[in-house]
C-alpha cells in the first residue's frame, strides 16, 4: 500500500473520530468454548484456535498456549502498525521479521512458590528490518511504532479489568 492510498482510507476515519469522539470507542470482543480436556476454543475470524496447557505446565503440546498467542498478538499488532507507520512517514521497508519472546517462571502458575509471579516477568520486541533507511528514521519508525502498536501499548500500561461470572447455566 502506497502512503497516499493509506490516507485515503484513514483521513476520513481520522475527521469522523474529531467530529464524534464517541464514535471512536469500539468494543472488540472475544469467546471460547471450553472443550474435550483442559482446553478452550477461540474463532479468530477465521479458524478455530484451541488452547491448552502449555508442556511445562502438563499439556501435550498439541493445543496452542495462550502464552504464546499473547505473543503472537504482539508481533502481529507491532508487525502491522510497523507497516502504517513507515507507509505513513513514506519510510521503504522491503521485508523484515518481528519477534516477541517472554519469560515465565511456571512456578507461579502451577502454585509451586508463592513467591513467583504468575504471568510473564519480561516480555522482549525485536525488529529485523530490510530497508535502506538512516538509523534516525528508523529509530523514529520503532519509536512511533512503540507509540501506536494497540497490544503494546496494552501490556505495557493495562486497561482497567473486571471478571464476573454468570449465575445462568448454559444449555
């Protein structure tokens, strides 16, 4: 996509939101079934993804680990806003790979030590880029990426949260 194609598609969205701001807050939602065994299906849109207990904590490895689809989500939502960024700042970016990798102490987890944290102690973003661009304007790429990437920036500052239960069964 070429710079001026993206702002054809955004600057239209970008006035609609100044215009209303409400109409800028959308809810994103997401479900699972509990299945056959410890795991619990999700629809991503386009498939069905099954998670289930990762091998350190007694799965078999057969079903996705939530763990690493939070990280999958991460390199996708940086690798996509990396993409609007440098279209954007007209910044050429021929190919490149991002990786995320995180640390978890399974001790947590399993309630093996109080002490250990459950959930990841360190989460890492790495970006391997194709491109002829100085290193300021690619300092400035991964900086504005940082900036706008959406599951980043949740992680990195999360939202409010709330969990409740529901007294009805499901038939």
């Amino acid at each position: 996509m070429q710079r001026d194609e993206l702002r054809s598609l955004q600057d239209p969205l970008k006035q609609q939101y100044r215009d209303d701001p409400a109409g800028a807050m959308i809810t994103l939602k997401a479900e699972g079934n509990l299945g056959e065994g410890i795991t619990c299906s999700v629809s991503t849109g386009r498939a069905i993804a099954t998670a289930g207990l990762h091998p350190a904590t007694g799965g078999d490895g057969l079903s996705l680990c939530s763990g690493d689809m939070l990280l999958e989500a991460l390199a996708a939502c940086a690798g996509v806003t990396l993409g609007a960024v440098a279209t954007s700042l007209d910044i050429a970016v021929r190919g490149g790979r991002v990786r995320a990798e995180g640390d978890l102490d399974f001790r947590g987890t399993l309630s093996v030590a109080k002490e250990a944290p459950v959930g990841f102690v360190a989460i890492r973003l790495f970006f391997d880029l194709d491109s002829d661009a100085t290193d300021e304007q690619l300092d400035t790429l991964i900086r504005l990426t940082e900036r706008y990437c959406v599951v980043l920036q949740t992680i990195a500052r999360p939202p409010s949260l709330t969990v409740t239960r529901s007294a009805d069964a499901i038939s």
